[in-house]
C-alpha cells in the first residue's frame, strides 16, 4: 500500500513554498484554524491539505498536528528552503530528508545525546522509506542534483561559521532550516509517515542574508516542483 492511500498534508513555512501547489488543488475548501489557512481539496487524484504554517519549530508543529488530529492526514510532507552546511553543496541543489535532528536542543547533562528529548529515545527521527525513494526518483526524473542526508533544524537562521560548523560537526548533517524537526517529532507521535524535501537557497554563512533574499524563491520552487512530481507517482500507486 502506497504512503500516500489516504491523505497528505503539505507544510510549508512560508507562501512561496506552497503557493505553486495551490494551483493545482481542486474540489477546494478553505478553513481557518488557530490563524492558519488550510486549503483541502484533490490534488493529483489524492485527497489533500496544504497549509503554511508559518516560520520556525512551533508553527511548524501545531500546524502538522492540526493536520492530523482535526483532518485525518495519513502523511506528511514539509516542503521548502535550506542552507548548505557541508561544502559540495550549492545554490539551487536539493536535499531530501534521510532524518531530522533538532540542533538547538541540548540536555547533554543529563546523559541524552545532542539533540536529543527526553522520552524520544534518539535525537534522530527518520523519515518513511518510501517517501524517500519517491522523492529522490522523482528529483532525479526533473533533472535536479540532489542527495539524501541529514537535516537539522532550529529556531535560527544560521548565518555564520562558527553554528555552521557546531551543527555539520555534531549532527552530519547537509542542510539547516527551521521547522522539519518539528513537524517529524509530532508525526512520530502519531505514527503518520514524514518526509522533508529541501532545496538550498543559501550556505549558512555570513553571506545567507543576501543570497536567501536572491535565491529564495527559485529554492522554493525547485523543492514544491519535486514534492508535485513525487505526489504525482505516488498516486498512480495508492
């Protein structure tokens, strides 16, 4: 049975991460919960929400678990920009999720590893196998450079060396961004199948204001263009 049987719930921080699958939404309902938008409706023959939740963990987290709990999803995909921690990454590259990590949580006193909550069990929250492979197919289909990796994610913007080379040194990870930790900590909560499919838009660096502001919508594109391809397979299966 395919991941995406039922219902799929599309997070996005920010408009231009969501917008271009909105288009594509038919048989559309628009409900208000808590200040944010969710758009349900057809896409692609599958029944789906989409939604933007806002930037940074707890919007991010609220938002998948409204999804959830009031509309049924039975997976989760987080769509967006990222910045490149490790250096054969570029401008425009994608990475899609292997597992998320939260790299601003640090109870290492206690005994629990970097990034790790208590009661987790693992600082690192996989995303589903077959997300992951619909993904990367279907990235490697529209002709995209991507790779699948770690990411980790925080309430920051990081943008300078020293948080960049802490989070690609403690974590291995490939990209930053602010909410796909969040959103994979509640699917996990609810046993609903993730995946988090980012494209890089800057390189967390003392330049990434600058070249977020640049590439930020081109970034965004890239990633909801492969989140479409994938839906698309996917439900020629479900």
């Amino acid at each position: 049975m395919s991941a995406l049987s039922k219902t799929i719930g599309i997070i996005g921080a920010m408009d231009i991460e969501i917008n271009a699958l909105k288009k594509e939404f038919t048989d559309v309902k628009i409900e208000t919960v808590g200040g944010t938008e969710y758009i349900i409706g057809n896409l692609y023959n599958c029944r789906a929400v989409a939604a933007v939740s806002g930037i940074g963990k707890i919007a991010a987290a609220v938002c998948a678990n409204t999804m959830i709990v009031k509309y049924g999803v039975t997976t989760i995909i987080n769509t967006g920009t990222a910045g490149a921690l490790i250096n054969d990454l570029d401008i425009g590259d994608v990475v899609v999720a292997k597992s998320l990590v939260e790299h601003d949580v640090n109870l290492t006193n206690f005994g629990y590893a970097p990034g790790e909550m208590p009661g987790v069990g693992t600082a690192f929250l996989p995303c589903d196998e077959q997300l992951v492979e619909a993904a990367i197919h279907s990235a490697d289909a529209l002709g995209y450079r991507c790779r699948n990796g770690v990411i980790a994610s925080g309430d920051t913007f990081i943008c300078n060396s020293k948080d960049k080379e802490r989070i690609k040194n403690t974590f291995s990870a490939s990209v930053c961004e602010m909410e796909g930790a969040a959103i994979a900590r509640v699917c996990r909560m609810y046993g609903v199948p993730f995946i988090v499919v980012r494209c890089v838009s800057d390189t967390a660096d003392d330049k990434s204001s600058v070249d977020f502001d640049n590439f930020k919508y081109t970034a965004a594109d890239t990633a909801v263009h492969i989140v479409s391809e994938m839906i698309k397979s996917l439900s020629v299966i479900s």
